[in-house]
C-alpha cells in the first residue's frame, strides 16, 4: 500500500517577487531561447526596458535613445523625466509598483502592469538602474534581484533621464548571445511608430520620418510593389498598404501602442476583414475575399486605452474595445478605411485601377488552381499525413496551446534514419518531425501551381498550414535538419529556394533555422564533450586527461536518439535565416539557382571550407 503523502502547515510556501519569476520566467517573458529567434527572452528583456523608453517620448519627454550591446551586456538611456528618485528601488523591486496605473499619465501607454523592469531585474546576474532629475540623481545595483547597494540622492550636473545596464543570467538563458539584426529590427519598428525619436545602437543612429511607409519601403524592393504606398493616418491609426508584384502570400506587420503585435490579435482581423469591405464597395463588385488580399504588403498601428493583451509578451491584441467612450476596434477600423481609403482611391485611379487588376489576375490564378488544389488536398488526406509524413505535437491541443505555442517547432529532415532519430528524441509537447523523400524539387522561377502538383511541397505545405496566409503557421520555429555534407547543403538549398520562391515572409519574419549538429564527439571514460568545429574539438581534447576518442559524425542518421536528445533540447543551436536587406530575394534565387554558372562556381571556390574527414581517430 504506498504511504501516504503528509499535506501540512511545513508544506506552504510563499515565495517572493523575484523567486517567483524566476522560477517561472515564461510566465513573464514567454520562451527562454538563446538568442537565435527574435522572440527569446533576451530580446524581451530589452524591450521591457525600451517600452519604458518609448513612454517617456509619448509623453514628449525625451527624443533620444541610447543603446550599447556590448559582449551580452546590455546598457540603455533615456533623456526623459527620470524615476521619481525617492522611488528609484521600488519600481525595479516591488510588484505591481509603477507610474502607468494613472491613467491621466499613461493613456495609451506599452506596458500598464508593472512587472517589466522587475522581470529583466530577476532575470539578470547584474542590474543596475540610475536616474537623473531636478539636478539630483539616485542609483542601485542588484544581482539575481537581490539589492547589493543603493547610492544616496545626491547633486549632478548630468542630463536629465535614466540609464539601466543589465546582464541576463548565463544560468536562465543559456549559451545566449544577441544578434544585432533582430535589435535592429525592434529598434526600426519603435522609430516607425514614433516619428522624431532617434534610437542609437552602438553608435549606430535610427530614425523615422514617414512612419508606417518607411517601414514597407525597407521591407521590400521598389520594384517589387504594384503601386506607390497607400499611407493614411488618423488620431489613433495609422495603414500603410501596397500589393507584390511576385510574392504570393498575404503579409501583415500589425502594432498596438508601439507594441509589434506579431501574432496579430483583434485590430488585424479588423483591418483584413475592412479592408476587403471597402475594396468591394468601392468597385461594386463582390469579389472574393482571398483575391482582394493576394500578396498584399501591409501595416497597421493603433492606440488603445489600457490595451489587453493574450500573454505577459504582448504579442497577440485581446482588446475589442479602444476605449474612453470611442467605437469598438472593429468599428473604427471599418469606419476609418471605408473613408479615408476609398477616398484616396476615388483620387489616386492609377492605384485603384492596378488593385482592380491584381485581384482580377488572382480570381483567374485561383479558378485555374481550384481543381488542383482539390485533388492536392484529397491527396494530402490520402497520404494520412499525419500519421506517416508528419509526426505531430501535442502543443495544438487546447491545453498547451496558449502557454507553449511559441515554443512550438517542426524539424524537416530526410531520410528514414534520420527522420528516426529525432522523432524518438525530440519533445512530444512541442516538437513535430516532416520527413522528406529524396531530394526536394528545384523551384526556382515555377509557379505556384507546382506546390500544388509536387507530392512533397503540397504536404509541407499542408503541414504547415500556409496555404492561404501565413497568419495560421502552426509552429513558431521551422528548423531544416539536414547532414553537414554535400548532399545536405543541397537539400537546404533547395528547401530555402521553396520557401524564398513562395513563402518570404516566414524568413522575413524569423521562422526559418538550420539546425546545427555536433560534428565530432570527443570521450574518454569519464566525460564526453560534443563539439561544433574544429576549435571546440581541440578545446575538448585539451579538457581531457590521457586518451580522447575522437568520432566524426558523417551524417543525423549516425547519432542515436539518445545522444539526439541533447542537440535538440534546451541546448538547442539553431542558425537563423536572414534575408539581407542590400539583396532582393529575386537577386539571391537568381544568384544561387539560375544560369549564372561561372559567377556561381567562381564564389563557390573563393568560400569553400574543406573539413577534413577524422572519423573515429584516438589520440
């Protein structure tokens, strides 16, 4: 009979403010990750200290932004008001302690429940936090939130403002380094949304004077666009919106309060759904809704009252109502385009005429497409893809869905081995596996009529649910898992070619990895060391008394599951896709899958890196 379990008094615990984030640090900052995806917790750290930032602008405190990344060490200034200095410790320290529970001063401000700073405080080896007002400053240090010292208040001559340093926790957010691309990508989108703020990174100075228009003309190539950037703006909304010449997908870039909005939420639905509203009554034509938003390239911005956001991170808008006695978000989306969008295109024919011809163009595509993507799909049921193709998780299930849905991640690997491998190590929960057959089609200049008629592309595609918008991406994290070999790089090639020629956006928007796995494993009786290049293999060796064994992995199917376990679990090494913004993404295909074979072959030379095969050698 097993014994029971005592529950007393000794059994209750209270834990107290950074205990408690630190222990469940999701609950505060979402995922944890290392630094290869723009929504780990190391770039919410910042954010929670930028938003603070970026409030004191609105409040038309401040215009500049200081901030230094320098070997994970993360500094920034602002030349706002500065912390009431009497308050200095209790804003960083004290839950549910903060300034935007006034309303009369943070109307429509980030972040309205006091947690940020203290999260990134908890989170951090070393916080520092100072500020400067009236000619007098206070200053306090912490360590894993623990207060070390506190300065007293006393005279300077320094600008006016708050300065906060800080360093994530090596033990938290593990083998973290931040990449400057994706701080550069939030910096840009707070300069869009507030025009006449200036943002210095690393010297590095970010600024906005078209808001919203600057946004898309950065996003995309000039030529691409249909038409010349529709920008509209009203008191509490702001569109901008063109339609791609090439791109097949919708793309939307949606923000509430400054705040990216990456998982859409009540005021993107609004804005689909009106802007499809006013395109048919404008041309008295009821066309259907996927035709009007075929490759449209948007953004929407608007401030609420005291927004509700899905999660602590803010990246999915709850709120349906804006707040302070104004119409419901859905109301005044509609109410704000069927004006000022049709205007602009009873004004503006050349426009209006192109849209009309876009959709017309994709109500012909999508007749002709409609009995292949019929039998696409009864082919797709056939194949039980979820059964053989696709080897699901359990992250879509109602219960683990709302907290865990970023850490979502679907590997693509070929072969049965290796395919094998990873299934049998991976995380039910959260981790999916799509086996290829062979090497994936050369997509290169195709249309999309061949994701539909090649077997493989139309069950990706239908295991990623991307068919008709990106917006319903089941997994956060798609991750290309092929062997470090000739054969492997190919296969990646032409998986990238697949996504650049049909879906850009999921690399635009930080979907796309390379899973890295260990090269060499190197043991002896007591430790076993797994390293990624050649210096780490030295470096392991060096670590190891007497005898190492040294094994060259040629290939994912020569790991077993359970050494597999450890590449891709919480030491997970992803290399992310980024699209340079110098490079269209017509040049890269052109580049790398067209007929330019001499400049091809001369770059392919020039970058070549020959990794010497030591299989199984014992030193």
């Amino acid at each position: 009979m097993a014994k029971e379990i005592q529950y007393t008094e000794d059994n209750i615990r209270s834990l107290d403010w950074k205990e408690h984030i630190r222990m469940r640090p999701g609950m505060y900052i979402g995922k944890l990750g290392d630094g290869s995806s723009p929504d780990d917790g190391i770039y919410i750290l910042l954010k929670e200290v930028l938003d603070n930032c970026i409030d004191e602008f609105v409040m038309g405190a401040g215009k500049n932004i200081e901030i230094v990344i320098k070997d994970n060490r993360v500094s920034v200034r602002d030349y706002g008001r500065g912390i009431p200095l009497g308050k200095v410790v209790d804003v960083v320290s004290k839950m549910n302690t903060g300034g935007k529970y006034d309303s009369r001063a943070f109307k429509k401000s980030v972040g309205l429940n006091g947690v940020g700073t203290k999260a990134v405080n908890a989170l951090s080896s070393i916080f520092r936090i100072e500020s400067v007002r009236d000619n007098q400053m206070s200053s306090a240090e912490f360590e894993f939130g623990n207060l070390t010292s506190q300065g007293p208040i006393e005279a300077s001559s320094r600008r006016r403002g708050t300065k906060v340093l800080f360093i994530p926790d090596k033990t938290i957010f593990k083998h973290y380094k931040y990449r400057l691309e994706y701080v550069e990508r939030m910096i840009r989108n707070y300069v869009y949304l507030n025009p006449g703020l200036t943002i210095d990174l690393n010297g590095v100075k970010f600024f906005s004077n078209n808001g919203l228009k600057d946004l898309l003309e950065d996003q995309t190539n000039p030529t691409d666009l249909l038409y010349p950037i529709i920008h509209l703006r009203g008191e509490d909304i702001e569109v901008a919106i063109s339609h791609s010449r090439s791109q097949y997908s919708e793309e939307y870039h949606s923000f509430v309060n400054g705040q990216n909005t990456t998982q859409g939420g009540t005021h993107q639905a609004a804005f689909r759904e009106s802007l499809v509203k006013t395109i048919r009554e404008h041309f008295g034509k009821n066309f259907d809704a996927s035709d009007i938003r075929k490759s449209i390239i948007s953004a929407i911005s608007i401030k609420v009252m005291e927004p509700v956001f899905e999660s602590q991170t803010k990246t999915k808008l709850g709120s349906t109502e804006m707040g302070g006695g104004m119409p419901s978000v859905r109301a005044y989306i509609n109410d704000f385009l069927s004006t000022q969008l049709d205007n602009y295109l009873h004004k503006n024919t050349e426009a209006a005429n192109a849209i009309r011809s876009k959709i017309l163009q994709a109500e012909k595509e999508r007749r002709e497409l409609s009995g292949i993507r019929k039998l696409a799909r009864e082919r797709a049921k056939k194949a039980s893809l979820h059964n053989k193709k696709l080897r699901d998780c359990r992250v879509h299930l109602s219960d683990l869905k709302k907290d865990r849905r970023l850490e979502s991640t679907i590997f693509i690997t070929e072969g049965d081995s290796a395919s094998g491998s990873i299934t049998k190590s991976r995380d039910v929960n959260t981790q999916a596996v799509f086996s290829l057959r062979g090497k994936p089609l050369n997509t290169y200049g195709m249309t999309k009529k061949i994701v539909y008629e090649n077997e493989e592309f139309n069950l990706l595609q239908a295991a990623l649910n991307i068919e008709d918008s990106i917006e319903n991406l089941r997994y956060n994290n798609i991750v290309i898992a092929t062997d470090a070999d000739v054969d492997g790089m190919h296969i990646r090639l032409l998986l990238i070619t697949f996504f650049l020629q049909f879906f850009p956006e999921l690399i635009k928007e930080g979907h796309l990895y390379i899973l890295q796995t260990p090269l060499f494993r190197v043991r002896d009786k007591k430790q076993t060391f797994y390293c990624y290049s050649d210096q780490e293999k030295v470096n392991a060796v060096n670590q190891l008394s007497g005898k190492a064994e040294i094994t060259r992995f040629k290939g994912l199917g020569e790991i077993s599951p359970d050494e597999f376990k450890f590449f891709i679990g919480e030491d997970i090494r992803l290399d992310p896709l980024m699209l340079d913004k110098s490079t269209t993404t017509d040049d890269l295909l052109q580049f790398y899958m067209g007929k330019n074979t001499q400049d091809r072959q001369k770059f392919i030379i020039e970058n070549l890196k020959v990794v010497l095969d030591t299989a199984d050698e014992t030193i």
